[in-house]
C-alpha cells in the first residue's frame, strides 16, 4: 500500500452550472462524497446533480469530472433540469450514442455521432440522463447495461426515451466563438491531482505522463467503439491492471479480478493490450 500522504487541507471551489454564489468543498474520497458535499453547501438533494464538470460551467464532455480533480480545478455541478420523453423509430443498426454514467447511479449521453440516428433526433442531446427505455426504469443501471440495452433495441420498431436535460442557464448564452477551450491555458504539467476512489482514501498523485494519458485515451476510444461507452476512470484502471502484465493471459486474468461483471470480447482486451503495450516500447 502507497504510504500515509500528509493531510493537507485540500478546499476546492464550486458552483451550479446553470449559475449560483461559489461554495467550498473539502474532505471527500468519492464521487459520491464530493456530490453529497455541493448538494450540502447549495442546499440540494445530492440525486439532484447529474454530473460535474471542470473549469467550465458548458455541458462539455471533454472536462468532465472522472476519478481524478487538479488541485487548482474548479468544479460545475450540472443538475435535473426538464424532464422530456421522445419516440424514435429505430430504422437502423447502431444509434449513434455512446453512454457514460455520473459514478452514481446515472447513465448519460456522452456523445452523439454526427449524422447518425439519434443526431437527427433535435430533442436528444449530449448530457441528457436516460431515466426509463420504453418504460422500464434505468436509474441506478451502470452505463454498460444501457448500452447493451440500447443496442438490442430491434429494428424498425419504435422505441420511446425518458429524459432529464442537465439545467440551463437562464439568458447567459455567450457567443459560439468564445466556446471550449477558454481555460486550456490553465491546465500545466507537472499539476497535482485528487485521485477519487470507490473504495479506500482519495490521494493525491503526480498527474499521468503524457505516454500514460495517450494510452487511456486510446483505451477509451475502444470501449467507445466495442462497447458503446466512454469512462475515462474505467479506462484508467484497465491500464493499471495491465501496466506490469507479462502478457495478454495475465492481462486478462487481472482484469477478470478487477472488472468480473463485464465480460469483454477477447479481441477487445487484444487491442487494449496492444495500447499497453505502446506505452512500454516508448
């Protein structure tokens, strides 16, 4: 086990996405912790919030908030805003959605693939939570199963979507221009993280080297593409399972331990082994 980190009183700032004073938040190890204490300082239900994002109050999937938070990162918390049902006749294979879930108990639109499906469906859009699939009820189902869900959806039957859009910001709509990467300046190397657990103590960590970011980056374009999914945390801890493997049984068997209720293809674990497997040539 790492050794004892030094407490040092880690406070981080925060708001509502849709616009509120700045609160504080401290002493959290989980996403369900660090929930539990915005939902505290702004007076909300904690199953208010969907899902956070990092130095930008925008609905954008590339900050959000996974398992790790820079020391200096402000957090956005998006909450429950309307609640919409839609009906799409399902004319083709694939959706074009990719599902990531909030760490508790909800499933989001992380992405919508152009020129898909569901792009030409306006009211669906990216940071929706998926409350019910043709009435049954998905709350607290992890992202894995909705996907697979979605995808065994038939063919040119309809099928009927609840769901919750994060709230808006009521006339704060800035222009187009100004969009994404305002605060990328911010983000230096060598910064600091939390790095949030579903078990045991939050640490704080050297951020990953860029070798290291690439490989869970490519980890999670493959859960993308074989699974319908993106999780950069679950992303993170297929390479920490892999990192020190021999080779692709070890590989497997160690994830087996880790992640038994997934069942992943075998060539899936073959290219996230391959992805492993570039870091240490590098």
């Amino acid at each position: 086990p790492d050794p004892p980190v030094p407490r040092r009183k880690l406070v981080f700032h925060t708001q509502l996405a849709h616009g509120s004073a700045t609160g504080r938040v401290e002493d959290f190890s989980s996403i369900q912790e660090l929930y539990a204490k915005i939902a505290e300082v702004f007076e909300i239900s904690a199953s208010e919030i969907l899902f956070c994002t990092l130095n930008t109050p925008k609905v954008d999937m590339e900050r959000l908030l996974g398992s790790q938070i820079g020391l200096e990162d402000f957090i956005f918390a998006h909450v429950k805003g309307i609640q919409k049902e839609v009906s799409v006749h399902k004319s083709e294979d694939s959706l074009g959605l990719t599902i990531t879930d909030n760490g508790t108990g909800y499933a989001f639109i992380k992405r919508i693939k152009d020129g898909s499906l569901i792009d030409s469906v306006k009211t669906v859009c990216v940071g929706d939570h998926i409350e019910s699939i043709n009435g049954e009820d998905v709350v607290g189902w992890r992202h894995y199963d909705v996907a697979k869900k979605l995808k065994e959806l038939k063919k040119d039957e309809p099928f009927t979507l609840k769901l919750i859009e994060p709230k808006k910001a009521f006339g704060k709509l800035e222009p187009r221009s100004k969009a994404g990467k305002s605060s990328a300046g911010k983000i230096s190397t060598g910064r600091e993280t939390l790095r949030l657990r579903s078990k045991g103590p939050a640490t704080v960590e050297e951020m990953p080297s860029e070798a290291k970011s690439k490989a869970i980056g490519k980890i999670d374009d493959l859960l993308e593409l074989y699974m319908g999914i993106r999780d950069i945390d679950l992303a993170t801890t297929m390479f920490e399972a892999g990192k020190d493997k021999g080779n692709p049984d070890e590989f497997a068997v160690a994830l087996d331990e880790t992640l038994g209720d997934f069942a992943f293809p075998d060539e899936f674990l073959f290219d996230v082994w391959g992805a492993i497997g570039d870091v240490k040539r590098e």
